[in-house]
C-alpha cells in the first residue's frame, strides 16, 4: 500500500498508449462504482488486452459494426457488452480515436470472473459508450498501490481458440498472485 492520495484517472490517460502495456498497468488500481449514493472500491486483479482490427481475438478483427462502434471512441470509455446471452462483460476503451482496442476487466479481489464481476456491481450495457469519469457512477482510481514482478503473472487469454493459434497464445493476459 502507499500513503499517498487516491487519483482519480481521467479518460485521457487511455489515449494513445499500447493496449498490452496498459492492461499490465491496471492492476492494482481500483475500480470505483458509485450506485445510489454508495461508493465501493475494488481491487483490479485480473485483465486481458484486445488490440485493434489486426487481432483476431478483439471484437473489431470483423470491423465497425453496431456492437464495436463505441472501441472506436477515443479512450476512457466503457465498452459492455452481452456473452452468450448471459454476462455483461466490462471493457475500457483504450488508443486514440479511430483504433479499437479495450482491456476485458476480468476480475477484482474479492470476485473472480468478468461475469460475476458485472453482476456483483449492477453493471450492465447501460454503462457502454458512458466515460470513465465519477459522474458515470464507475471509475478508475490510482492509491499508490505498487506491485511487484513476483506478484504479477501472465499468459494467454481466456476462451479465444477462435482466433486461431497465434492470436490465441498471445501472453495478454495479466494477474495479481494473491
């Protein structure tokens, strides 16, 4: 832990840096969901990385559609969406505008799994295309905390044998040892 100030981490910071590199650095930084008056903080513990339309795992690799058109908003914004017609999973729109990428919120310290997550927090596609600012009612803060190489692991991501083996293998997912 760190003694410093909480940070709230605006939008802009999202902008115009690498996918991969930002997925690692979230860890350890809180998701913040305000509903009704009441703030909760949570821990980033798992994240996986989705890069731009050359990824055949991110959901841009079949181009803008309906669904992937918030991924090209500038950074800092929520992408939820609905998988298998049973879990709202939570995405932050990373890159400058034009550039589809995101980093799947996986899990947080007291809840495993994206699914789980989103149903603990009441979040839901409400929430997609909304920026990552307090007044959405969920936001990113920075309190300092520092982890270590040997708390930090990584591999390949979750349930995307679809895109092949060289996209599938990608080591583009990251999480806290606890």
């Amino acid at each position: 832990m760190s003694d410093s100030m909480p940070r709230v981490i605006m939008p802009a910071e999202f902008q115009g840096r690498n996918t991969v590199v930002l997925a690692r650095w979230l860890l350890g930084k809180m998701l913040v969901r305000t509903n009704a008056g009441e703030r909760e903080l949570h821990l980033i513990t798992e994240v996986e990385a989705y890069h731009g339309e050359a990824d055949l795992a991110c959901h841009a690799s079949k181009g803008r559609t309906a669904r992937t058109e918030v991924m090209y908003q500038a950074g800092g914004c929520w992408y939820v969406y609905l998988c298998y017609g049973l879990h709202e999973m939570l995405n932050l729109v990373t890159g400058p505008a034009g550039h589809p990428a995101a980093v799947l919120i996986r899990g947080l310290a007291q809840v495993n799994g994206p699914g789980r997550l989103t149903k603990r927090l009441g979040i839901d596609r409400r929430l997609n295309g909304a920026s990552a600012v307090p007044a959405s009612g969920l936001h990113l803060e920075d309190h300092g905390i520092k982890l270590t190489r040997t708390q930090l692991s990584r591999g390949p991501r979750i349930g995307v044998d679809y895109a092949g083996p060289v996209w599938s293998a990608k080591p583009w997912r990251f999480w806290v040892k606890l």
